[in-house]
C-alpha cells in the first residue's frame, strides 16, 4: 500500500493506493473508497489513471466568499470529508440543537451531524450520496 499527501487549493488530501488487479486501483481518498480504471497507453510507460465510480457530486469546502451566509442564519458543515447517506430535515421544517440533520459516512462508520441551534431548515445545500470534503455546508438554519 502507497501513501501520498496532497493540498489542493488549501484542502489536505490523505491518498492511499490499497491494491492494483489488472487495471483497476482500489483507492481510498480522505477515508473514502474509489475504484479507479487506469489506461495502459503503449507510448507512456506509467498508466493514467481515470476515475470510473466516482460519486454523483463533490461538494467542496466553501471559499471564504461562498460561506458567507445572510444575517441570523447558522451554516451546518461537515466536521470531516464523507458521503451523505441521509438528510434527516427538509426545507422549512423546525429544528432543535442537537437534533440530528444529516447522517454523513465517513471512514466505513456513520456520523450523525447535529443542529447547531434551535431554528428553521433554510436551505439544504447537498443531496444523498453526495461525496462532501470537510467544511462544506450541509445545512443553513434561520
């Protein structure tokens, strides 16, 4: 197994090569798992690799203009990268702090992510299966 560790764009990348059989790589960004086709073209003598079960949608880490939210309202983030398996709320519906929002799988194990405050569901900014990096905004409250 190889390990490598990437920033892009200010995000930390934590990749690790867990197998290759044929021409698929098993790989595991940020604790989540990808099977990765890699081309073997005759004129380069190491593969290219293209991801082929990537997830439907990344969310990314909001810039710093994009996680700006209107007066009063509490951005839910995601505390570490994953993939959402459940959004618990719908747009308008009340909540209270602590209450579970969305359920987020990350490392093989599910993390219930909580209301920050008592409020109202604004906004729900991911859908399911969507893969997240940790810090985007999962949910807005008002």
């Amino acid at each position: 197994m190889k390990e490598y560790n990437y920033k892009i764009k200010g995000v930390d990348y934590n990749v690790k090569i867990n197998g290759i059989e044929d021409n698929i790589a098993k790989v595991e960004v940020n604790g989540v798992e990808f099977d990765v086709v890699m081309d073997k073209p005759v004129a380069q003598p190491k593969p290219v690799v293209r991801a082929v079960a990537a997830p439907v949608k990344t969310v990314e880490a909001p810039k710093a203009a994009q996680e700006a939210v209107a007066a009063g309202v509490t951005a839910v983030k995601a505390p570490l990268p994953g993939t959402v398996k459940d959004i618990k709320v719908t747009v308008g519906q009340a909540v209270t702090k602590g209450q579970t929002v969305v359920v987020l799988e990350a490392m093989k194990m599910e993390n219930n992510i909580d209301a920050e405050r008592d409020g109202k569901i604004a906004e729900i900014r991911v859908s399911k299966e969507d893969t997240v990096m940790e810090g985007a905004v999962l949910v807005t409250i008002e």
